[in-house]
C-alpha cells in the first residue's frame, strides 16, 4: 500500500536525498527507450483550446487524451508568469517524460495572461480567486475529465487548493508549490501599494517570486525572468491579476480536530518549497493546517522560489513517488537500495528506513474514497501518527 510522508517540527528535520540519475521507470516501455525522439515531439504534441466559462474565457493547451480511469495532471501558474514560462523546464525534463507519458497534461493560462493574449478593456472586472477556481470544472467537463492531479505554483497553488475546496469530487491529489494561505492585512496591503508605486511591475513580481538572496546572487535567472515577464505577458492584464491574487481572502482551512466542522483539503497533497523561497513561512502555515495523514511537506534544499525551474530532477523524483503513494504507477527501480524493481512505495517508507527516531504528533485519520494511501501509526498513547519533514 501506498503511505504518504507528512510533516515534523523543523528542530527534528531529517534528509531524504533524491538522486539526479536516469529515470526511475526507465525500461518498463520499448517506445520510451530513445527518449531524444520523444522530447523532440514534446513541442508539436500540444493542442491550444479557448474554453468557455461562467466567468469569462480560459486558454487552456493540452496534450494526450483521457487514459481509462486516470487523472488528468491539470496545472496553474502564478501571478507574472504563464504556463510556458512556469512549467515548461519541468514538463520538458527527461525523466517527466516518462511520468507524462502515463497521463494525460493540461496546462490552463490564467485570463489574459498567456502570450499573445489581447488587453482586456478598461473597466474589465477580473474574475476572484474564487471564480478562478469555479471556472476549472468546465476545463474538466470539456474535455471529459474524471477528476485531476493538481499541480499550482504560487497563486496558481491557491487557486487550485480552492477548487479543491470547492469541488472535492473532481480532486485526486495536489502538488502545491509556494503556497500562501492568508490573505492580505491592511497593513500588508498598503505595503504592496505603496511598494507599487516606488517599483515597476516587473519589478513587483520578481520580489514575489524571488527571495532577496536570489535577487541579488542569481542574476542570470532573474534577468532572464525580469525580461520575459516585461515582453511575453500583457502588463495590463497581469496587473489585473496581481491586484486580485493580493486582496485574496485566507483560505478556509484548518487541521481536523483543532476547530468544530473543520474544513481541510480531503485528497492527498504534497507542499513544496525551497529553502530560500520567499514563500516560506506560508507553506509551513499552510502545512499547520492541513491533515497529516495525508500530507507531504517537501523542502527543498539549494533552491529558491521556482524550485521547477532551479531543480526539476528533484522534483520529478518527489513526484514519482507521491504519485506512488497514490496507487500510479505500479513498480519503481530503487537504486538507492537494491537497485532491483520494488513495488509502489511512497517516500515515507524509503526515509523511515534511514531515519532513527521521529516526531510524533496525534492526529485524526482522514478518510479518502479513491486514494490507496494511509498513515502508520503506533500504539503507545491512542492513535499517534508518525509525522516527517523532508529536505532534499
């Protein structure tokens, strides 16, 4: 059976090392063996769709088609980016290639902010982050999804766990990367308009993107980013965005058991950030408030706020094995261990085999209708679950 790994106090952290070799489902299929054919079709194989919605129109590109039962992985941006400029080293990563060969890929473009995308009139109203998230279940509806696996960076990481909020039933799981679940103080918003005033936009969204460190020491990547931000995406539609995304409410979400009728994401989600990400301290909230029977909290060594971008071998790894943990994706080579074929594992068993001692913490059990994944538990005081922090 699949186990998740979920969260441990940061004084307790222990490190799982995720290797940057060749993939770990290499093999299991004759037509990916020259993978250098396959990569260079990755760009021919996408199909544009604009999709129409309560709220207004999405541009959505995909690739594949529905495979039986499978999810669709479904992803969302964040603000100042599009899906090209967020996922593209991701999903064009060798080793992806052979997770995305299993399902099929929809990357939907916030409104108005893919490239080429027309200015929205003076006046337009953009759409809430809520209505962002209600506008998802046509995308699934159009093209016949049975339900999705989420993958969302930033703003995009809130509009998904909003939906799957909102539309629980349509939700396999969710890779939530730099997520923030609080909204605004007035104290903060003044901060950001006045800051707004004083920066351009370009600016604006680098410092939200970028921890400072990284502003200043990884020049190349940011000059890179400042430039594509300013020239592919429509300034006045991403100012639309961004104005959105920062009067955004908290999300209504607290761990099982703290609070009567607590709301928490039901489906099986992995939190990711880098160590020097500037979204830091609101992934870790956000970890406080989830249920630890069916979460995963991934921090990510030497990276900083694209951790796609910086380290796509590590996270192509993490996500192998979360979808593993999930029931996908039947056998895995484990080189780190026997270097045979093992059956489905979830980091959590891989990093208790190498981990002398962990944090407990109680917990109540979660419960999931499709999901093939549980926590372990011990007997010493009721139920108490087992509960890990992972850096790689």
């Amino acid at each position: 059976s699949g186990l998740l790994l979920q969260e441990m106090t940061m004084a307790g952290l222990h490190e799982l090392r995720f290797t940057e070799e060749k993939p770990l489902l290499r093999g299991q299929d004759a037509e990916m063996e020259n993978s250098d054919v396959f990569l260079a079709a990755v760009d021919t194989d996408w199909k544009e769709h604009d999709i129409e919605t309560p709220y207004g129109l999405l541009h959505v590109v995909i690739r594949g088609s529905p495979k039986g039962n499978r999810p669709a992985i479904l992803t969302y941006h964040d603000v100042g980016l599009n899906h090209k400029l967020c996922f593209n080293t991701f999903f064009n990563y060798e080793d992806m290639q052979e997770i995305t060969k299993h399902f099929v890929v929809c990357h939907v473009d916030a409104p108005g902010q893919q490239a080429g995308a027309s200015q929205f009139p003076q006046g337009y109203q953009y759409p809430s982050m809520d209505q962002l998230a209600a506008m998802l279940p046509s995308v699934v509806q159009h093209f016949g999804f049975k339900y999705v696996i989420g993958i969302g960076v930033g703003a995009g990481a809130y509009v998904l766990a909003k939906f799957a909020l909102i539309f629980p039933d349509l939700v396999e799981g969710l890779v939530l990367m730099n997520i923030d679940p609080n909204g605004k103080g007035w104290i903060d918003w003044a901060a950001a308009k006045l800051s707004g005033l004083t920066s351009t936009l370009p600016d604006t969204v680098l410092s939200h993107l970028f921890s400072q460190e990284e502003l200043v020491n990884n020049t190349e990547l940011v000059q890179s980013y400042r430039q594509q931000i300013g020239s592919v995406v429509n300034q006045f539609n991403l100012q639309l965005f961004l104005n959105m995304y920062n009067s955004r409410r908290d999300l209504d979400i607290n761990r099982p058991g703290t609070v009567p009728n607590a709301k928490t994401l039901r489906c099986p989600v992995m939190l990711v950030v880098g160590d020097n990400a500037p979204a830091e301290e609101g992934v870790v909230e956000c970890n406080s408030k989830l249920d630890p029977t069916n979460t995963t909290f991934l921090k990510m060594a030497d990276s900083g706020g694209l951790p796609q971008v910086t380290q796509p071998g590590k996270l192509t790894e993490a996500f192998k094995y979360f979808l593993q943990g999930m029931g996908y994706i039947a056998h895995l080579k484990d080189r780190r261990l026997s270097g045979g074929t093992v059956p489905s594992a979830s980091m959590t068993r891989l990093a208790r085999s190498r981990t002398a001692s962990l944090t407990s913490a109680s917990s109540v059990d979660g419960t999931r209708a499709r999901a093939c994944t549980h926590s372990e538990s011990t007997e010493a005081m009721g139920q108490i679950n087992h509960t890990m922090e992972v850096s790689c």
